[in-house]
C-alpha cells in the first residue's frame, strides 16, 4: 500500500506501543508498579 510509505516515526512508534499493551508482560509489569505504589500508599499512612 502506498500510504505506508509516508508514515511518520510518531505513527510507528504508536503502533509499536500498541502492540506492547497487548503482551501479558505488560500487564504484569503495570499490576506489579500498582501494587508497589499502593504498598507504598499504606506504608507512609502508618507514619
């Protein structure tokens, strides 16, 4: 296709974070920052 010639880094760069949020790594990664973050969030309330 013609069009995919004039695509622009920004649009390559979306697609491959597309794809990323797709993987099951991901997700693990972002579960695992939220649970630090609220463990954290709990930690400094007892002080």
């Amino acid at each position: 296709m013609a069009l995919r010639e004039y695509r622009t880094d920004a649009a390559v760069a979306a697609n491959e974070a597309v794809s990323q949020t797709s993987s099951p790594a991901y997700w693990v990664c972002l579960a695992l920052l939220l649970a630090t973050l609220v463990l954290a969030v709990r930690i400094a309330s007892l002080w």
